[in-house]
C-alpha cells in the first residue's frame, strides 16, 4: 500500500510542474494545483497487558486522549465530468504528533516507576475524491484517506511497536473561483474520520496499543490551474 501511495505521489507532484503550460499537451478537464492547509487533529489511545484471561492496564495514565494542529502543503490532480471532478491529493510532508510521556511501573502494583515516551508520524497521507458542484463555484467533497501511521517510541520497560496502516473518510465544502485563463483560487473545509488502529509489541506479546477516535478538522487555500 506504501508503494502504490509513493507512485501516485509522483504523478500528482509530476502534473503539478505543468502549471502554467497552455499548449496542445494541455488535457482538457484536467485541473492540478497546490494547497495549503490548516488542521487540527485528535485520537484517544491507551496500552493494555493481557495475562491469560485477565487484561490489565499497565500504564499509570493509560488511556488518554491528544489534540494536535499541524500546517501542511500538499498536491492534487483532478478530472472533471460534468459537474464531477474526480481527484488524488498528497501531503508532501509528514505530521507528527506530539511527544507523550508517561510513567509506567514495572508491575502492576508495585516496582520501580519508569520513564516511557511516544509519538507518532502520519506518512504517505492520500486522498482519493470527488468534489460535486451544486452551484457553479460551490461544492461538496466526499473522499476516502489512506495513511501510514509509523511509530517512534522510547520505552524503559522494553519493547517496540510495529507500524500499521490506516484508512478514513473525509467530507467537506467549497468555494472555487477562476478566472478567464484558467487558474483557480479555492477555500475549503473539511471533517475526516480515520478508522481505529492497534499494534501488539513486538517483543512483549501481552502487552498492546490501541488508538480509536480519530478524527481530524482542516480549512485550505487551493491555487491551481484548468486546462
């Protein structure tokens, strides 16, 4: 899935060098472009031990919810049919959350309290859309998200997490204005919804992280170009 992600990366970033160009290579009904945007992202996640039938938390803190805002820039290309475009957006960077910290005993009543940190990074995130006029400049956008969730973790009570994938759902509203040569300015907002993770430790199997309630809020600034 990372490869796939990597390859329509670079078509989409390889379209975006043709802005600008208005010869007979130009597609029509082909848009591409750049946007930056403004979220906000949140999750809940916690870390359980399992002993044969009996799960336990094992962390001091060890279900809490995060929130984090990020910047990021990204490319699209789109087709339009009618009053369907049809499109594939990728952030050009990662976002990485905040470090967490928690305290963690090396048993469940007692032991020495040790030092755990952990946050994440989002990669390879990748939209596929569809934005639906139902004005002339306005429309509503429904899409489907794939992301590669790779975690970075410094635990003192052993072990690792492998990285995992994810999948969501992102709907929205927008603006869009263009002018008589073809390039476009467009305002969008947007709510998404990622499907719910978990990763067992790669080297301590009783022990598991899950993360659920993931849900992100953005608001874009889209330039680009029609052909």
């Amino acid at each position: 899935m990372k490869y796939l992600r990597s390859k329509i990366a670079v078509l989409a970033i390889s379209f975006v060098s043709f802005l600008g160009i208005q010869t007979a290579h130009a597609v029509e009904g082909l848009s591409v472009g750049l946007a930056y945007t403004q979220a906000v992202f949140m999750g809940t996640g916690k870390e359980t031990s399992t002993s044969g039938a009996t799960t336990t938390k094992r962390n001091i803190d060890a279900e809490e919810t995060g929130i984090f805002e990020d910047s990021i820039g990204s490319a699209f290309i789109e087709y339009k049919v009618g009053l369907v475009s049809l499109g594939v957006e990728y952030y050009l960077e990662d976002l990485t959350t905040p470090e967490n910290t928690n305290k963690q005993r090396t048993s469940v009543e007692a032991g020495a309290l040790q030092t755990n940190t952990v946050k994440a990074t989002f990669e390879d995130h990748t939209t596929i859309y569809a934005n639906v006029n139902f004005t002339p400049s306005s429309y509503f956008k429904v899409g489907y998200i794939m992301t590669d969730v790779a975690t970075e973790e410094s635990l003192a009570t052993g072990g690792a997490y492998p990285n995992v994938d994810t999948d969501g759902y992102v709907i929205g509203l927008g603006y869009q204005h263009t002018a008589d040569n073809g390039f476009f300015a467009r305002v969008e907002v947007t709510a998404s919804d990622y499907d719910d993770i978990s990763a067992t430790n790669s080297n301590e199997s009783d022990k598991k992280v899950e993360v659920n309630s993931m849900y992100g809020a953005a608001a874009a600034l889209k330039i680009g170009k029609s052909f």
